[in-house]
C-alpha cells in the first residue's frame, strides 16, 4: 500500500498549506518509525502496529513536489494501524486502521481514504474490489451526523468505484456488504472534520400575533415576561410587544391546533385577567412540509455573483424561516420580502466547491434540505496556514499553594496593571503582579478554599482581553473547547511585515490538540511559545495588509468567539514615531476631553475617530498646536469604556486604539454571575430558566447566546438582583450559553448544558438564538451594596498554640513578643486585641511566618493590669484570654 502526504502548495488538490492531508493510491499499508526533513524543514514519523502486536516500518520517499509517499509491504493478514506524526504532532486522523487480505483470497476487499478519514462539504472515495469472489449482491451504507448521498461507477474490471458526500463533520460509519454479510474491516469509521468550512445564517418569517385585554403601560413591559402551553403541554417563553393598535399583545410561533393557555406574570405573580384562554386554528400552524422553494441556486451556483432562488410560504401558515450557508468561503446572504409570504434569497459564496444549504420553517426542515450545492467559478486566492500543538494539562493547585496566570502585553508598564481574586465564597482580595521578562506579566496569589475562583485583570482601570479569568483550585469540573480563552492585540489588528501577537489560556480545558489557522490575502509565518501552565503565546506575520481569519480550535472545535476577523493595515512606517502624552485617565459624559499627540518629524496626516460601546462613531477635533505637537479633543455621550482610533497616514499609531472609561460606575462582567436550572441538565419541550444576578455590576449592556441543536424560544426579563432569562430546547444533544456583559464574558460562560429527551424540532446545523437587554444598575436587597461574604472556613481553634513572655509580663514602651502556631488548626483568621486600664493598646502588630504561624509585638504606655484576647476565627484559643501585668 501507498500513502501519499501533502506537505503544502497551492495547487494541491488534497491540503491545504502547512495541514498535512493524507490519501491512499494502491491496496496494502503500514507504518514505521523514521524521520524525513521534508522541504518545510519539518519531520515526518510513521509507525504501524500490526495485527500481532509488532510494530514494522515502511519506507518513506521524498516525491520532491511537495509531497511523500509511505510504502508498505505487509506481512500479515487483518485490522493494521497506521501512527503519523509531522513535526512530533499526530497528524489529522491519526492513528488510521486499514485492512490487510490476501490478493488470492477470494474475498471482496475495501480501500481508499473514504474509509478512514475525510474533510464536510467534499466528497470521500474509496474503491471495492470484487475480483475472484464469485457471484452475491453488494450493498453498502454510510451512517453519520448527517445524510450523505452515494453514487457508485463500476469500473468494468472487478472494482467499483464509490463517493459518497458528507455534509457535518463527525465519525461516519461505512459498511460494505457482500451476499448479505460484512466484508472484512466492515463496517469502517471515517473521521470526518469541518476543515476550513465557513458558515452563515439568517432568520426570517411571520409569528402569530394575539391581543391581551386589559392595558399596560410601557414601564411595566419591562418586568413582565409570558408564556404558551399548547395543548400537548409544551411550554415556551413568548414575546410581548406594542401591537399597533396601541394594545399590548404576545407573539409565538403556533406549533399544533387547539387552546392554548397564555400566562404573563409580573415579579412571579400573574397580571390582573391571567392566564388568558386563545384558541389556534389548523391553518395557523406552522407546516414545512407545505414551503415551495425553487430555483437552481439550490443545485448549483457561481462565486462572486449572487445565486437566487425562492421561498413560498403563503400556504403554510405562521412559523420563522432559518437559513444557513456552510461551505470553502462564508457566503453573503440577501433576503427580500414582498410580505405575500414569497422571498427571495440570494447567496454569494467567493470560493469554489461544495455548499450546504439549511432551510427551515417552524424548526423543520422544508422539502429537500439539506441541499447540496456545487459552486464553480474563480476563488479569491485566499493563502491558509495551520499549526497544531498538544496541550498538556497544567499541574493540579490546591489550597494554600501559589498559583499563577500568566499573560503577554507588550507596550504597556506594569505600574498601570492591577489584579483582584475573588474566591468561590465571595471574598475578593487584591493579587501580586509581577513582570517575568519585557511585556510577559504573571499574577500570584494562594487560594484558601477550592472551587472556580474569579481573577480581574485590568489595565488603567478596563479589563485587559480574556479577563475576567476562571481559575479552579482543586480537580477541574469540566474540560473542553469552549473553556478555552483568548485575547490579545493579535486578534484585534495587526501590521504587515511584523509579528502580531495574542495570548491562549487552555488552562480549563483540561488535555487536548489545539489547532491555529490563519487565512487571508498572503501565507503566514506562525510562531508558538509554550509557557507550561495552561497558557501560550501565539504569534504571526503576514506580508500582505487586508482581511484575515484567525482559526482557533481545542479538539476539533472552535473555542469561543472563533474564528475571530482581524484587520492587517500596511508597514506603520513614520507612524511608529508619533507619541502620546497627557492622555486622561476618565471621561465624563458630554464633557470635553483632549490629549496631545507628538510627531518628532514624521510627514503626513493625522485622523482620530472615538467609538462608544454602543459602536456609535464620532470624529475627534484635531488642532495643531505648534509645528510638531496636535491636540485631539473629544466629547463622550455615553457612560462606558470608548475607544479611540488614531491613525496616520490611515495606519494606526503604536498606541492605537487607546481605550477610557467614561462615568464613574461602568460595567462590570466579574460581578456578574448567573445560577438556576437552567444551566444544569434539561429536558425537551420543558420551559427552563436561570437567575443572571448583576447587584453591583453597573448598567451595560446584557446579551446572552444560545448554540445548540435547534433554536429555542428565549426571553429575558428583569428581576430583583437582575434579570431572569427563560428557554424551551426542542432538540437534544449539547448547548452552549454564552452570557456577556458590555461585551465580555462572565465567569464560566460559555456554560455547556445538555437537553434530553424526544425531538420537537428537527437537527440540521448548529442554529443561534440570542437575546440582548440594556440593563438598568442593581444593587442589593438590603439598598446598599454587598460586601465581601466570608468563606465557610473549617478550622479547630483547640490545637493553636501560643508562647511568649508578652503573654505573662509586659514592660512600659518596649516591643513585648509572643508567637501563635496554628499550622494544625486549618484555615481561618487570627484576631489579637489588648485592653488595658484606659482603653485599647496604642500599638499592636501581627506578622504570618508563614504555614499559618504568626508572630506578634505591642507596646503599653500606662501601668496595670491588660488583658489579651487570641482568636482563631469566632473561638479562642487555649488560655485566651489572658492576664498580663505592667
């Protein structure tokens, strides 16, 4: 047996550059241990296990046009394993298990990549020899994630060609029959990956709209939410709104015909006349099966020209319309509506090859769908570059430990960095900072209790990219792509002809394969650093300026907000000489603001634009202050951090963009937290809900995501302690709900939350539902705002310990000493308070040793009998309180 690799080159049909890919050309194989410099400079290893046990080698050639060949004459009969590695990485597929028969055996026998291995969107092959197995009926099937149409060539020599197209990645099984039974290696297991597939969606379609007796203000709209229980008791959340008649009424997808019990509640407690009774007719719900599409954009189409075809859904009553595009480019989508219930929606890819079209109505598949549709026409000649790096996981922390999280931000002076932990209990605490090399910063500090703590790190006041940061002590709850973060200057802009960086914590995540992609106008160079606890440093350099696309996967899945568009302006050239100074630490609302810019002899034109967080764009004054000094003033409208584009020529300076925080109590995504059932496990067809608490986080804005399976019905409505959130999943399978505020993250969000039970909507692709609300400022039930909670410490003030003559006699104005070892006692907090005949000691001070041992002086001025108290928590220690005479 052959394998080939591809080891880059555009003009390959099998990778794409810098992503090995593999195919087989002929009938037999194996593997090896052995090294070949390929002409990256990188090295190749391959191993096969055979049936027995026993690992054999096979030889590898250089084919000198960018790819080699593995070759194997194999020794044995049956299941063989094939191990790959590329620069000491697997590579995709790897370990591949192929079947070795004898050519003389008579039996009919299988090969091709299409068995082992393949990329969604194109099509797998694979060959089956019949030769010399008499007379029976072959049969075969492929079973995945999705359908996956096969066409079949008969080769007129005893072999039959087969292709079948995979349209999800995922692991398909094939299973070829001859006379009614397997063949040998029957049925196979084809890892299928989305590879450089690209999706968009949009949602369309008409809702059923129904009036409420009764009137209600707009102010109480707010903290009203409704809901709809059909008659088979599926409950979901519904949507009031302003009908134009000035009426209040709700608006729902009908999902079956008869009476349905609408409930609107206000604070948990139904409004005056609920629930309401209504009754949906037959020709009301919403039935895909009754959509007519047509037009041939649904079989084939062309790059860069728009594809039309239509959607009829006049007869097929009330229900929103999803669409989704996944194929080599994310294509446009244009939708017209001539509010007859006909639309026309156009599509318009930029690359070449096979595309898969969603289209829904009512959360079912209309007739046909998924389509697959062949594109052809010229690409874009967009360069792809991929590394992959096995991540380890990062050593276990325990209470009591120093822990650490390292991050890269060059430019920056670490006089302006600060860190708080909050622990699980509630007790925030400010964190050490300490800069390891230029523009590498780690932040230190040793938990006291285990579980998910919460750690700040801000800049000037504004959370750098990716915090807030979780951080568990102890065993880690949960492991996968979507507790994977990143953040840096890297995945926001960048400069040709330089290396542009950004930081990855994999730290959550627990062990797995990370994969980085870069796509765009021209190749790149990419650069990983391993720092060896939980986080890396990725860094890389383009040539061309434009639009790229930065690729982040953890084990085949993107992590979040991936993949991430990032804008590459051309060389800065003089605009790395401007300088800023006298730049404000805060802003205030409608108030101006300025700061300077120095040219030191650069040429050219100076531009500055401020956006706010709501992404409303103003121009800054700029005035010229002497020949090489320019003020730039502006003026905020609103509260919230801004940024401040300043450009040069129409490149970025150094600094930009600068970022200030407006207002005195902005945002804040680490006080968020969200609790309920919700984010547990749930069902089906059951309507659920969770608690999202933003008591002293400030106003901002509050927008929660749902991927999953389906979409689901979701609502947000506003609570005591802040804003409770509802949703019904119509399919199983796993979801994944992202919750930011002001656009970060909270803690532990995206939250992985797994829906059992029957199907009331049907799978296709990965479908999006989100909700986003300007939230009013909260605080807590007692009006003021919460402190800091106290952990619950376990602790035994019995076996502290404590020794010294400043427990027995004192002396006038000398430091008086005694030590307290609490090393055995657990966790908690150590009080000292001396009393003597005028009131309080004058001086009194406490130093920790260390392992919770502390040493203690204090200083007397007046004659007398004092008393000392020693506690450790809420309890005395042996011998406390004590007697000490002056």
């Amino acid at each position: 047996m052959v394998y080939k690799m591809d080891s880059g080159g555009s003009s390959s049909r099998l990778g794409e550059q810098g992503d090995p890919r593999w195919y087989i050309d002929s009938a037999y194989a194996s593997s090896l241990k052995v090294s070949l410099r390929l002409p990256t400079r990188q090295f190749l290893e391959a191993e096969i296990k055979m049936p027995s046990g026993h690992v054999d080698q096979p030889v590898i050639e250089d084919n000198r046009d960018g790819t080699v060949s593995i070759k194997y004459e194999p020794r044995e009969e049956g299941i063989h394993e094939l191990y790959v590695k590329y620069n000491g990485e697997h590579v995709q597929g790897s370990p591949y298990k192929f079947t070795v028969d004898s050519i003389s055996s008579g039996y009919v026998t299988a090969y091709g990549s299409g068995l082992v291995s393949g990329v969604s969107g194109e099509p797998s092959q694979f060959t089956i020899s019949t030769k010399g197995a008499g007379a029976g009926g072959l049969s075969m099937s492929v079973e995945g994630p999705s359908k996956a149409e096969i066409t079949c060539h008969d080769n007129k020599d005893g072999t039959v060609a087969v292709s079948y197209l995979p349209t999800a990645p995922g692991e398909y099984k094939v299973s070829i029959r001859f006379g009614d039974k397997h063949i040998r290696g029957s049925p196979f297991i084809a890892k299928v990956t989305g590879e450089g597939r690209k999706r968009n969606q949009i949602s369309v379609g008409s809702c059923s709209e129904v009036t409420l007796p009764g009137k209600i203000s707009d102010n109480d709209i707010r903290s009203l939410n409704a809901s709809i229980q059909a008659p088979s008791g599926l409950e979901e959340p519904c949507f009031l709104k302003r009908l134009p008649s000035g009426n209040i009424g709700i608006s729902f997808t009908p999902r079956e015909a008869g009476q349905h019990i609408v409930s609107v509640k206000k604070m948990g407690v139904h409004i005056q006349n609920s629930p309401f009774n209504i009754t949906v007719q037959e020709q009301e719900v919403g039935d895909a099966k009754k959509v007519q599409v047509s037009g041939t954009a649904l079989k084939e189409g062309k790059t860069h020209g728009e594809n039309t075809f239509t959607v009829d859904t006049r007869n097929a009553g009330y229900g929103g319309l999803s669409l989704s595009i996944e194929g080599p480019s994310k294509a446009e989508i244009q939708c017209a509506d001539s509010k007859d219930g006909v639309l026309a929606i156009s599509y318009k890819p930029t690359e070449p090859g096979y595309y898969i079209i969603n289209l829904k109505f009512a959360d079912h598949h209309v007739e046909g769908s998924p389509f697959t549709v062949k594109v052809t026409g010229e690409g874009s000649n967009r360069q792809r570059e991929k590394i992959q790096r096995q991540r380890d996981p990062a050593p276990l922390t325990e209470v009591g430990t120093n822990c650490k999280l390292t991050f890269k931000m060059p430019g920056i002076t670490s006089f302006d960095l600060a860190a708080t932990v909050t622990s699980p209990g509630g007790v925030s605490e400010d964190a050490e900072i300490q800069e390891v090399e230029d523009g590498l910063y780690s932040v230190h500090f040793v938990p006291k209790e285990l579980g998910v703590h919460t750690v700040s790190v801000k800049y000037r006041e504004i959370h750098i990219p990716g915090s807030p940061f979780q951080f568990t002590v102890g065993p880690l709850r949960d492991s996968g792509a979507h507790l994977v973060k990143a953040g840096g200057t890297g995945l926001e802009r960048g400069e040709a002809g330089r290396f542009n960086e950004f930081n990855v914590w994999t730290r959550e995540a627990g062990a797995g394969q990370l994969a980085i992609s870069l796509e765009g106008p021209s190749k790149a160079e990419i650069d990983f650093k391993d720092r060896k606890d939980g986080s890396c440093d990725v860094s890389y350099k383009v040539d061309e300026p434009g639009e790229y696309r930065i690729g982040l996967k953890f084990n085949e899945q993107h992590i979040p907000d991936s993949p991430f568009k990032v804008y590459i302006s051309p060389a800065v050239g003089d605009a790395y000489l401007l300088e800023v100074a006298q730049f404000p630490d805060s802003a205030q609302v409608d108030k101006p603001a300025q700061f300077y810019i120095r040219f030191n002899g650069a040429k050219g034109e100076l531009d500055a634009r401020i956006i706010s967080p709501s992404g409303k764009t103003d121009d800054c004054f700029i005035q010229n202050i002497d020949g090489d000094q320019y003020s730039i003033r502006f003026m905020p409208r609103e509260n919230g951090v801004h940024n401040i584009n300043v450009k040069f020529n129409g490149v970025h300076i150094p600094a930009s963009p600068l970022r200030i925080k407006v207002g005195k109590d902005d945002a804040d995504p680490a006080a968020v937290h969200a609790h309920g059932p919700g984010l547990g496990s749930v069902k089906t067809g059951a309507k659920t809900d969770l608690i999202i608490d933003t008591c002293n986080a400030g106003a901002g804005i509050l927008a929660v995501t749902m991927d999953g399976p389906s979409r689901v019905a979701m609502d947000c409505t506003e609570v005591e302690e802040g804003y409770k959130v509802r949703y019904t999943p119509l399919a199983p399978g796993f979801y994944y709900l992202s919750i930011k505020y002001n656009g970060a993250h909270i803690v532990c969000s995206p939250f992985k939350i797994e829906a059992t039970g029957g199907k009331i909507a049907e799978v296709g692709a990965q479908e999006t539902s989100s909700v986003t609300v300007e939230t009013v400022q909260k605080v807590s039930k007692s009006g003021q705002k919460q402190g800091p909670v106290l952990p619950n410490f376990k602790s035994d003030a019995s076996k502290v310990t404590s020794k010294g003559m400043g427990l027995k006699k004192a002396y006038l104005n000398k430091h008086n000493q005694f030590t307290v070892h609490a090393g055995d006692a657990g966790n908690n907090i150590l009080y000292v308070g001396i009393y003597g005949p005028k009131g309080p000691c004058d001086e009194v001070q406490l130093k920790h040793k260390g392992k919770n041992n502390y040493e203690c002086w204090y200083v007397v001025r007046d004659r007398g009998d004092y008393i000392v108290i020693i506690k450790w928590g809420e309890e005395h220690i042996p011998g406390s309180p004590y007697k000490v005479e002056v």
